[in-house]
C-alpha cells in the first residue's frame, strides 16, 4: 500500500487491472504534464474532437488539488454535455476521478465484496434490504451512500431517522463495522473521489447533471474506489425517475455496466419501473418502517415490491461474485437468510455497531419518530388509478419537510405518506389514496392537496401494467 498524489493505492490491484499505467505524465506527444493548458482541452472537446487519456488525467488532477479554476472545470463539463464522450474517454474519466483520491482497501476481508447502486426515485428504500440480505449471505457490504435531494430520498437520511445511528464514520471505524457485520453504510469521505465532490457540485449548478459520461463517472468512481468486486445497479424509469424514458434509462445502464466491467468490477444493471412510489412508504422514518417490518416478515401486499426487488438484486451480488453458479441458486440462498431471520439479525448487528437504537428492530413504532397528525389524500372521483406523477409525490414530501428541496435544508424524520392504492387499482369517490403524515397542519393539508392532483383516474383499468422489472443489461 503506498500513497500517490493523496490516494492509497493498491498496487497489486493496479496491476491486476492493468491500471499501472494511469500515472504516466506524458501525453503521448512527448509534451509533459506541465506543458498541458485547461484551455486547450477545453478548446479541444467543445469542438468535438475526443481527449487523450493524459488531457483527462491532466485537469482531474487540476479540479482535485484546486490548481483549475471553476469556470474552467464548468466549461469542460458543458463541452462534455454538448458532445459526449468515446468509450475511451469515458474509461479515463471514471479512472482518473476514482484514483483521485483513497482507494479502499480490503482484500483481508475473506469475503467478496460487492454493492448495488440505485439512481434513486420515490419510496425507494432497497438498500436497507440489500446490504443486510447480501452480508447474511456471505457478502462483505461496504456501502457508500448519498443523502436526498429534491424529489428523491436519501439512504442516508433514511438511516438518521434511527436514533443515535451514524453515517459519518472515519475509515477506521468504517472498516470496523464492516468487520463485526458483514455490512456498513457511510457517506462519501473527503478521501473517496475528491474530484467528483467537486465536479458533482458544478453539475448540480450548471445544467449538466443529465450527461451520461458524467453520470458514469460520478457513480463508478465513488463504488470503484470502495474496492469491489463486483456492483449491480437498479436504473430507474418513469415518472418519479432521473432517465424517465426507457432508452434513456437503457443507454445509461448500458455505460455504466461497460465503465464498471472495463474498470475490472463485475458489473450488471437492471432497468426497474418507477412510475408509481415503491412499496407504500415515502419519507424517512415511515420508509424504515416498512423496512423493518419486512425484514420481520410482517410483508404487508402494498411493501411486497420492496421486498421482491431487494432480493432479486441481492440475489444478482451475489451471483456476480460466483457464491453461486446460477441466477435461481444465488435466488434461493436470499431466500434462505430472508426467512431464517439472519438478515434481520444481521440489521441489527449493524444498527448497534454504527449507534443507532437496536430496539428499533423489535418496536420500530416506538422508536422512530413518527407522527400520529395525519391528513387523507382521497378520490375525487370513480374509476381506476391510471397513472401517477410519482415525482410530484416526492416533491410533496420534501416541501412538506420530509426531504430538501435546497441542500442546506433539515430534513422532518417524521414527515412521510404511506399510499393505498397501485396503477390499475379501482376507487371510488372518497375513497383513500392514502395519507400524509406531518406535524405542521398547514404544510401537511398541502402536501395532501398536491398528492392527491397526482394521481390520474379514468374510467377503464388500463390495459397493461408495468411490469416491476423491465430489463437485465449484462
């Protein structure tokens, strides 16, 4: 293990993935480093022509250690919206932000490592499955997660509902409850990725969030550098979705499992619906909720695909790292840990060993904090449920207080929805869409107004539903 340019690098890892080479200076032409300008890569890719691996190198290297100025990196990373980028360059991208800084290191953990990314939606809460379903099966978890912002919920977030638990471990103690639970769950450090700290905050602000080379990049440096072995990624579609349009949502999965492959971490990407919030629960404390109970096997029909897509991607980990030949196999040793409890043991293990309450696994009612002021979100009319503005939902949510709509915004644990009713469901005038819970009168009669204009009812049940999952990318 040795340090280079502020990163820990594991140098027989490098070699494995033939990744040595990343730290040439020389851009190919016999020019140095040093002789290298921002402006003229700049210049270089707004007019569309592709980047060497060094150029790319040359200003990550720049946007880590502060020596590109923001507006130049902003400019760049337009120029990369505009025009894209070769398989190529989108490799060095990902490579040269993932070793910008630590790369975590443990390979003696005699366990494979693996991790699922989510592009995030409503009621999207798989993780707090995933990660104990995956360690109970014999998986080491070192799970880097996010917080919520905008229509969409954080894991992070999510797990601060409980009391005491933390999610700003030091690497240390990171590693030591990877140790004691097979699973840890943690925010991005300063050491992990620097350069897509920086580069994530200009996207957010200049209009470019949306760029797919820049997605892959964001998302495959922070998991590469966790030192996994394999990664298996859920891409949203639909309404409450970042890619709303399923070729989209297919091109982004497609790059990411190609940048995760090259880059020497198994990679497979399932595209899953996201027209409708996932399972009942959106908001923090009642999205735990349902988590716990499920990993109770308290399954209530509404939750149910929570719990089918938490096992069909733990179940694909799993796969990925050859603990079983077979997708059916890796399947039923899920199964197995689901049923038996372990995963559920396994969640509470970790909820103690990162400070959280361990009751909350017996009497989550008691211990998370929720609100018994409800307000309910009704029909207005009969007919059939026939289509959901699911991002209008989260974004009730989050105005209401149970997310943020700014970054600096506190985030109201209690304040949640828990819906009734699925695409396809009848109703009749009156009848409950659900209800929204939240302590401010005010905010939550118009977290209820808004929920309830976003569901659209006809008059005949459509013809098709969705279908959970949409498609596998190998």
């Amino acid at each position: 293990m040795v340090f280079i340019g502020g990163g820990t690098i594991n140098i027989s890892l490098l070699r494995e993935r033939n990744l040595a080479e990343t730290f040439v200076t020389s851009n190919g032409s016999g020019r140095q480093d040093n002789e290298l300008r921002p402006q003229d890569i700049i210049r270089k890719k707004r007019d569309g022509a592709e980047l060497s691996r060094e150029e790319i190198e040359f200003f990550v290297r720049g946007v880590t250690s502060g020596e590109v100025a923001d507006y130049q990196s902003t400019a760049l990373l337009m120029a990369i919206f505009l025009n894209g980028m070769t398989d190529a360059e989108q490799s060095a991208l990902t490579n040269s932000m993932l070793h910008s800084g630590d790369i975590l290191d443990f390979s003696d953990i005699p366990k494979p490592k693996a991790d699922k990314h989510s592009t995030g939606g409503v009621g999207d809460k798989t993780s707090l499955l995933i990660a104990p379903l995956a360690a109970a099966a014999g998986i080491c978890v070192p799970m880097i997660s996010g917080r919520g912002l905008g229509h969409t919920g954080g894991t992070l977030d999510k797990l601060e509902s409980i009391p005491g638990y933390r999610v700003n471990l030091s690497l240390k103690e990171f590693r030591a409850v990877l140790d004691r639970c097979g699973f840890a769950m943690n925010g991005q450090t300063a050491e992990i990725a620097p350069a897509d700290r920086k580069l994530y905050a200009l996207r957010d602000s200049t209009a470019t969030v949306e760029a797919i080379p820049l997605i892959v990049a964001s998302i495959i440096s922070k998991k590469g550098a966790a030192g996994l072995d394999a990664m298996v990624i859920d891409v949203k579609t639909g309404s409450g979705a970042f890619m709303r349009e399923h070729d989209r949502a297919r091109e982004l999965a497609r790059a990411l499992v190609k940048t995760g492959n090259a880059l020497g971490v198994r990679s497979q990407a399932l595209i899953t619906d996201m027209n409708q919030p996932l399972g009942q629960a959106v908001g923090n404390s009642v999205e735990v909720l349902e988590c716990i109970e499920l990993l109770r096997g308290e399954i209530k029909e509404g939750a149910r695909p929570v719990l089918d897509l938490s096992i069909e991607l733990a179940a694909r980990m799993v796969m990925l790292v050859e603990l079983e030949p077979a997708i059916d196999a890796a399947r039923d040793r899920i199964k197995r840990v689901y049923e038996s409890g372990a995963a559920l043991e396994c969640f509470r293990a970790n909820v103690e060993a990162q400070g959280g309450d361990p009751r909350v696994c017996d009497e989550p009612a008691k211990i998370l904090p929720l609100t018994e002021n409800s307000f309910k979100v009704e029909s207005p009319r009969p007919g059939f449920v026939i289509k959901v503005d699911t991002e209008e939902i989260g974004n009730a949510i989050a105005e209401a207080g149970g997310g943020r709509v700014r970054i600096e915004d506190q985030i109201d644990p209690s304040v949640g929805f828990i819906a009734n009713v699925k695409i396809g469901d009848p109703v009749q005038p009156g009848d409950p869409f659900g209800t929204v819970f939240s302590a401010d009168v005010e905010r939550g009669q118009r977290a209820a107004k808004r929920i309830s204009a976003a569901y659209d009812i006809g008059n005949e049940r459509p013809a098709e539903l969705q279908s959970l999952i949409k498609e596998v990318i190998e």
